[in-house]
C-alpha cells in the first residue's frame, strides 16, 4: 500500500494517516507486548510508517524503542515517531525539562525525536514559557528536531510566535462533528505557516458502520476512554438522533464510492486547510483496519457529498459557543 505522505520540514515528511497509540496507555484494557510489536512491524510494512505517541501513554515510547530494535536498519530512516511532552505544570528549570526529554529519548531508543508536541494544563502557570525556551536550546542541542503543541489554542499560540517560538503543529481534536478549529486555529496557522494534526476524527470508532442504526447505547456499554470521551461530544454536538441522521448521510457517500463511513469522515477533515494529517487509534494485537484505512486516498468528494453532510451538521450545536477554541475541553 502506498500511504502519501506531506512534509512537516524540509526534513520530517509523515503519513497522512498517523498510527495512534493512545490506546496502549491502559485506559482501553491490557495490550499484549509482544502482539503490539509484532503488529507495529506489519503497519510498517504496508506503508503506515508514522507513530503518534506520548510519554504519558503507558508503555508507547518503550513499545517504539523494541519496535526500532526489530526494524531493519534500512527501514530506520522511514519510519517517525512524534511523541508528546506533558508534564504537570510547575517550575520548568532545563535541569527538570532535559530529565524528561532524556527519558523519552532512551525508551524511544533514538538520538533525535523527530517531533515534541507540547502539552499544557494549566494556562495560569506561565512556566510553560519556560518549558518552551529550554525545548528549544534542547533542539539547538539535537536532542529534538521539531517543536509542536497539543491541545493549545490560538491565542497561546499567538503568544508564543510573539516571543520568536518555531511552532510547526498543533494536535488539536477536529472532526465532522467538532469544526472548532475552523474559527480562530486554521485562519493563524495558515498566516503562521503551521500544520495541524487532527484526532478523534473517528469518534472514537463511533463514526462507523457498527453504530448506524443502533439504539443509544448506556453508559455500561462505553467500555473505552475513547467512547465515553466521544459519547459526550455527540451528546454536546445534538445528541444521538441528530447523530443517526448523520451517520446515514455519510453511509449513502460512502456507498457511493465503494468505501466506509471511517474513509469518508476520515477524508472530510484530511481535505481541510493546514491538515497536514488525521490520527487514527490503533489496537495493536487487537485488531486493525490498515485496508479500509488506505483506501481514504482514493475518494475524492464532490460538492454534493459536503452539501449532503452540511444538512445535518448546521442543525447541530455550535461547539465553539459551547467549550470555547481548540483545547479548552482540558482545561
């Protein structure tokens, strides 16, 4: 399978389609190592050689570093691993900020991390200034790359390109159900020359063709993080009957072209400016859609199909007037 890819850099180009690892962290059961590994090995192999990963999801930069060991050394140079920094917010000394990097560094078993997407809880501690300046020298350094944020919104972000910060992405959720990015995010990042990755495009798994026409589910059936995160978005968006009129819609496009609800809603948001790609969960040892997934780069949808999907998307709450820019549902 061929999966494009899209440069971040002059020298950091990823799949458009990111392998999430958020799911290894515990909170969606037990995932077995050596199933992970062996899986991870397969994703390569069919051309899905991007990893989006955290140092707060469990075992994921450890599962990197056996996963780099298992890969032939030619392989090394096509594959990229974007992993996260989120520490608690307090004082962000570059003794306390290169600990951490360092930690990642060694689980991940590289020299370089490709790309560090920043992560912040607490706007009110500015320290995360701090933790940004010593990022960079750390980058100066070698020891990073790139710079990225995760889950900022536009007005830090602004703040941060005022101070003379190299931002090239900004992780933020974005899906047919949740357009926020579209208000303040992309206008800047377009004037400002930065990328957005996109998640929770897929819900969680409930834009599928497992959810069309099916009851609401209970709260006893929300057996992930995932859903039970996305069970609230579609609740805030309109609710559940709003939501099976949508899934039906987005079940005729995808008749249409021989594919999936995953493949449409997958390729609404990668068509969206400054998306550079969509990151989508993967249950490694579990199960996969690498087939399904790769065919998102065949469709190419009409203006009918957007017409079709914006007639139930504008009687939906606007999520903006509801949780605020992009991130605000964390803080």
């Amino acid at each position: 399978m061929r999966i494009p890819k899209i440069e971040l850099a002059d020298d950091l180009s990823i799949c458009r389609i990111l392998n999430g690892m958020w799911q290894v962290s515990g909170v969606h059961g037990y995932i077995e190592p050596k199933d992970a590994i062996l899986d991870m090995l397969e994703y390569h192999k069919n051309g899905f050689t991007t990893w989006d990963l955290a140092d707060i999801y469990g075992p994921a930069e450890s599962f990197i570093g056996e996963f780099r060991k298992q890969l032939p050394p030619k392989d090394l140079q096509q594959s990229q691993a974007l992993t996260k920094f989120v520490p608690n917010p307090g004082p962000m000394s570059k003794s306390i900020v290169e600990y951490y990097i360092d930690q990642s560094l060694k689980k991940m078993n590289t020299e370089t991390i490709d790309l560090i997407q920043f992560h912040w809880w607490d706007y009110n501690n500015s320290s995360y200034f701090d933790a940004l300046d010593n990022l960079t020298k750390l980058q100066h350094e070698g020891k990073i790359k790139h710079l990225g944020l995760t889950n900022f919104d536009t007005e830090r972000i602004k703040l941060m390109t005022n101070r003379g910060f190299k931002l090239i992405s900004n992780q933020v959720q974005y899906s047919i159900l949740d357009q926020r990015p579209e208000k303040l995010m992309t206008p800047f990042c377009q004037k400002h020359n930065i990328s957005i990755l996109a998640y929770g495009t897929l819900l969680g798994g409930f834009l599928s063709e497992k959810y069309l026409n099916s009851p609401e589910p209970s709260r006893v059936n929300l057996n992930t993080a995932s859903l039970q995160k996305y069970y609230n978005m579609i609740d805030a968006w309109g609710g559940w009957g709003l939501f099976q009129e949508l899934l039906q819609i987005l079940s005729k496009i995808a008749k249409k072209y021989d594919s999936s609800i995953a493949n449409i809603s997958t390729k609404f948001i990668l068509d969206k400016p400054r998306v550079a790609g969509v990151i989508i969960g993967s249950r490694l040892g579990l199960s996969e859609h690498r087939q399904d997934n790769g065919r998102v780069f065949d469709i190419v949808l009409e203006n009918d199909d957007l017409t079709m999907i914006r007639s139930v998307t504008s009687k939906s709450n606007d999520l903006f007037d509801l949780i605020g820019d992009c991130g605000d549902e964390y803080r």
